[in-house]
C-alpha cells in the first residue's frame, strides 16, 4: 500500500481512511481520486476529490475550535481510481500554520469559523 517514498498506492475501492474522529494525518492526492463520504448528523454527503488536493484535513479545522468538542460525523474516503497519496501528519501543517504571517494566520482563523459553523449546521439539522 505504500512505495519507496511512503506515498500511500490505492486500488479503485480501497479505503484511505474511516473514522469517526478527527484524523491524525491528512493526505496529498497526486493521483486518481477518492470519494469522500461524510455523515453529518442525520445528513450524508458525498465529494469526489482528485489530484492535487488534500483529504483528511478537516482535521486540522477541527483541532482548531476552542471548546475541544468535535462535531459529531462520521468520515470515509475510498479510491475511484487507482491514487497515489502522500501522507501528511496534522500537527506538521499546524506547524506550517503558526509560523504563517499574522494576515494569513487571520485570515485562516476567520475561514475555520466560517467551516466549522457550517458543518455545526449540518450535523444539527
């Protein structure tokens, strides 16, 4: 499931990720594309994703919210196509995010706001 660089290799129907908390590691897809299936409280929705972008990282969106508490859904990502992936631990992009300028740092503070009131929104509806 790996290479020599530690890309992640899928298979079409191979599955990245399931969970139903916040992951540890997002990923870079450089090949094919995943579906992404979400449940959001009693909603289901489903994005497909393809090369050059992340999956899995709500999770650092998620780790920003000041109570702690996550929102209650489940998350699943499963190849289309063959994907190459490359994994990328969360707390590497938290690293990249604190070193950011204040601008951008505010400006990703006021983008995490908006994303976590909409899936608030979702998971409650």
């Amino acid at each position: 499931m790996t290479d020599k660089n530690n890309d992640i290799m899928l298979k079409v129907g191979d599955v990245l990720f399931d969970t139903d908390k916040p992951l540890d590691t997002a990923y870079f897809i450089l090949e094919g594309s995943i579906e992404l299936q979400l449940a959001l409280g009693d909603k289901n929705i489903s994005v497909n994703i393809g090369a050059n972008n992340f999956v899995g990282d709500a999770a650092v969106v998620v780790s920003q919210k000041g109570s702690g508490e996550s929102p209650s859904y489940q998350g699943r990502a499963v190849a289309l196509e063959p994907v190459k992936a490359v994994p990328i631990p969360i707390q590497d992009i938290q690293r990249e995010i604190e070193s950011c300028s204040p601008l951008l740092k505010a400006w990703f503070a006021s983008f995490t706001g908006r994303v976590l009131t909409v899936i608030e929104s979702l998971a409650h509806k």
